[in-house]
C-alpha cells in the first residue's frame, strides 16, 4: 500500500473520512434539532444548518459509492430539510 500524501487524500473518492466526518456533522445537528433550549430548531440558521450538514453527507456519500455528488448534495438536502420540518411538529 502506497503512502498517501494530504492532496491525494483530499481528491481521493474513496477516502471513508470524509463520509465519517459529515456524518458525525450531520448527525450532531439533527440531534439538537430534536433537543428543547439548543436554540438549533427554531430559526431560519436551524434550516441552513440540517440542509447544509445533511446535503454535505449525502455528496460525500453520494462520491464514496461512485455517483454524482451534486444528486447527493440535494437529495441530502432534501432529507435534512424535511428533518427539521419533522423536529418542528414533535
């Protein structure tokens, strides 16, 4: 196995960090959605936030399986979106 420099690691698809990394983001948020006094669900910042964190994991995970990461990126975006709809009426 090849050492990997820090720029191939970055271009690499198939680097698992980065799907780990926005998941965790993505999960960190949309926990403090659902938790009353985080100040996260309420607010246009708690839409922007799931949107942006979810859409975030979506492309990563969207490039990690080898499809189009701007699909992920929306599809992900969607999802959070919905979240947050769903955090609001629980």
């Amino acid at each position: 196995m090849q050492n990997e420099t820090s720029e191939s690691a970055f271009a690499n698809r198939k680097n698992i960090m980065w799907v780990l990394l926005s998941g965790a983001m993505a999960t960190t948020f949309i926990v403090l959605l659902f938790l009353p006094d985080t100040g996260v669900g309420t607010g246009t910042i708690g839409v922007y936030a799931a949107m942006l964190w979810c859409g975030l994991f979506g492309a990563a995970l969207a490039r990690y399986t080898g499809r189009n990461g701007w699909l992920g990126f929306a599809i992900g975006s969607v999802v959070g979106l919905l979240i947050q709809i769903a955090s609001q009426l629980v």
